[in-house]
DNA sequence: CGTGCCAGGTGCCGT
DNA sequence: ACGGCACTTGGCACG
C-alpha cells in the first residue's frame, strides 16, 4: 500500500459513487471497509433480520464479508469466504448481496446511507505464530514423553550442570542417555549451540553416548546445518498441541478430584 | 451519528494526533477504526505473534478489539468486551494496549504507520432476530408434537435433571416416558451421547422405561449406530419446517383475534 | 467429500 | 464466580 493510488477513501459519498467503487473492488480483489445505516437479511441454514442501524461492513479480498455493530467480538451477521459479492442500488438504497453454495447461503446488506467508504489493497506477508511458553512446553513434555519420540523416559528437569540448566534429561528406549534442548520460537544456531554445550559436557563427565534432542516447532536452515553437522537431532514440537496436552491434563486432574 | 461532528475520518495522520483523538475516543466511548502497518503481541491462556503488516484493527464502544487481515472470517487477534485501552507513543510507534483480567490477557498492537483513523459514534437500535435456531425447533415441537411422532404428549421442556437440561420430555401413546434432545443440524456421537446421559440417569431415577428421541435435520453415520446400539431413536426434523410452524402459528392468533 | 474434534472459542442464561 | 450448552459456530486433520 505504499503507492497512494491504492486507498480510496470517500467520506458521504453517493450511492452512484459507491456502487461503481465496489464492483470495481470486488473485480481486483480490494479489501473494503463500509461505515453507515443499513439492514441486513441472512438466508441459508438458518435465517435472520436485522433491522436499521449504523454498522461497520467489511469486505475482504477473499469475498469473506462481515457485519459489525458497536459492541462484542462477534458479527451479526457475515459471510465466510468464497462467495460472490455483488453491488447494486434499488430505491436510492445500495444493496451488497453476497452468495455463497454449498451449504447455499446468502447475505444481503441495504443501505440507506454511507458515512464512509474505504478500499485498500492490504499487503500483509506477516507470519502469525502461536505459542505456549518454554515452561508449558517442558511441562507438555514430561507429561507426554512420546512428543520427543516413542519410548523416551524422562529422569529429571531443570537440572544444574557446570554449564548450565539441562531443560529435559532421560532416556530412550535403547537405555541411552537423551538431552532435551526445548525452544519455543524457531530455534536459531544459539539453541544448537546450547544443546551442543551440555551433551559434551555430559558425554565427558559421564564417559558414555549422550544424544542430544532439540524440541522446536521449527528450525533455522542453518541452525538445523549445524545441528546435523554436530550429529544432535531435531524434533519438531507444536506448542499448539503441548497446550491441548496441558488442558485435557488439567480437566483429567479436575474429573479424578471428583472421582 | 447524523451530527457530522460525531464523525471523524483522518487520512494519513500523524502518530501523535492518532493518540490524542484515540484516547479521547477511549474516553468517550467511541468506535474506532484504525488502517495501517502493524505488529501485534498477545498473551493471556497462549500466546501469540503477529509480524508486520498491513491490517483493520476495530476498537468498539464496549472496548472489544478486533485486528483482521486481509482474508477469512476470523480476527488474528482480539479482545473481548470490557478491556482497559490504552494508546501510547514509543519509538516513533503508536502502541495501543488491550488489558483484560479474568483470565489476565494483553494483546498490544504496534503501529508504524496509519493510512486511515475514522471514529464514530454509531447509533443502532436495530432488532435482530435469528430464525429456524434449535429454540425455534423446540417452541415448534410443542405446538406442533406430531413433528416427533403420533400421539406424542409433551409434559415440560428446559427441565433441570442431574446431568444437565433435557429439551424436550413427555409421554408417547402407550403413556411410555419420552426424552427428546434436538439439534439443529446433523447430529453426532456426542449428541447421541447427550440423550444418552439424560435416558439413563432417568431409567435410573424414576425406575420406569424411558425412550429417547434424537430430533434433527439429519444423523451422522458414526452416531446413528451408536444411536441404535443405545437402543435410541432418532426422529428426522427440519428445521426451516419448524419455522414455518411457528410462523404459521402466529398467523393462527391473529386470525382467532379477527374471529 | 464427510465426520470428528478443537478453539485464546464466544455468548447466553442459570444457580 | 462456575456450569451447562448452543452457535449460520469456524477451522483443521483424517479416513
């Protein structure tokens, strides 16, 4: 959006203006914001009313549609997306119907009037991440060993070497030693390192093989070169799933306490 | 919002006016629409990221936050009604801050740039009404009991047993006990699973036969054995029907007041 | 595709 | 506050 052609906003414009602004949003694609007083009917697998009122409508480039009113984080009424949207006036109203198959549904907005309307072509390459924090994670883990691989014992956590907190330490199901490095963003080459650091600490201290695991829910190219170059492993951990491991853990605690 | 002085649409404004205007809006309870290039951090039952882009962010009057990106139905991230808002400058950046408590959750939205500020002060006293819900399924099997079956007796509905709330019970032809629990869509296992708890708890309680109806649109395939090995019964009912009963039913009192 | 299951679910209504 | 439950649930993974 850094050319400025790619904003429209009009304050009060004519239904004229907005119909023809509209179809020409819907044709490339723009994300378009409408701010007035209209009416809303819904049909499909129920059915609604929602009479007069001033809302804000959102109209994305994906045809998804929603209908905002001044309170709560939910629309009224909306539309997922994929459906076709279509601008077009009948008795000075300005009418945005937007269809949808399977299941067939239709949304359909009147307005009686525009106080604004804004189109832009939203550029957003931003990656979302969700995640539970490396305590949550740890916790997951000790919980659910398999999330490091099958058979994976764990003995201790949290426990003080000379250089450092080793985050998980057990063993796998052949009897060796396992180190667990846990991060909760993409491990970088520091976390190799840092894993690196406590298995040759260990493999020196101790005189016998010391895997070395890093739990992540991604890793960095060149972090997973140096990691395969140190002979350490990589496992991918979803910290999505150490939440639900957590939770369904917590309502098992709360159904056994009424057992 | 038919003073125009209700409405405030600014293009392109500068950090520290975005502040000013949108604390007074805080302040007075406004609806703000916010377009521009941000980042946002949340944290509260998991936490969560958001790189830079481009995006809607909707502070309502009732102090729910909304940030959408440029596709699908679902906000990126958000905050429910009856947060404290704060907007702040750092670094050149706006920052706004969406505390909660119950459960503590914080999202902050980092602004580099503002293409579009526009408050509102939306006037909307429109009714909505939703037709053909699972309540509008009930409300027509009571009038209308042979949408379950001939013969069908219903006693109360909403009742408070053990385990929850049964929809629907009554008293077939044969004066046999009847359980109904509707749903206003394909009904699955935990549906199933539903009735099921309320059956047995009843048989139990009242140490009589009782039969268990399923009332809904369709059955899954999964849930119609276990239905059948419950020894339940499952009833087909649309909907759109019941709607049309109900309706239909209105139009009846109107017509015995003309009589 | 359908079907099941999860969600930072949300919202509503009850004790 | 916590519980039970519907929702145009939406979304995803999986058979």
């Amino acid at each position: 959006m850094q050319d400025s052609e790619h904003i429209i906003i009009c304050e009060n414009p004519s239904i004229n203006d907005v119909i023809a602004k509209l179809n020409e949003a819907f044709n490339e694609r723009r994300t378009t914001i409408i701010v007035g007083s209209c009416r809303v009917d819904y049909h499909g697998r129920a059915s609604s009313k929602l009479e007069y009122g001033e809302r804000i409508v959102i109209i994305k480039e994906d045809g998804s549609v929603l209908v905002h009113r001044s309170k709560g984080y939910e629309p009224v009424n909306w539309q997922p997306s994929g459906c076709v949207l279509q601008a077009l006036k009948d008795n000075d109203e300005l009418i945005i119907k937007a269809t949808k198959r399977n299941p067939s549904e239709t949304v359909t907005i009147f307005f009686d009037r525009v106080y604004l309307l804004s189109i832009f072509k939203l550029i957003d390459e931003g990656k979302f991440s969700l995640y539970a924090s490396e305590e949550d994670m740890q916790r997951a883990i000790l919980i659910e060993p398999t999330l490091i691989e099958e058979g994976f014992k764990p003995i201790d956590y949290e426990r003080k070497v000379e250089p450092g907190f080793i985050d998980i330490y057990g063993v796998d199901k052949n009897g060796r030693m396992v180190v667990v490095e846990i991060k909760r963003r993409t491990a970088n080459k520091e976390a190799v390192l840092q894993l690196a650091k406590y298995v040759e600490y260990l493999r020196k201290d101790l005189s016998r093989e010391v895997r070395g695991i890093l739990a992540a829910p991604d890793i960095s190219r060149e972090a997973n070169h140096l990691l395969l170059s140190l002979k350490l492993e990589f496992r991918r951990v979803d910290p999505k799933k150490c939440f639900k491991i957590l939770k369904k853990n917590r309502v098992r605690k709360i159904t056994d306490f009424f057992k």
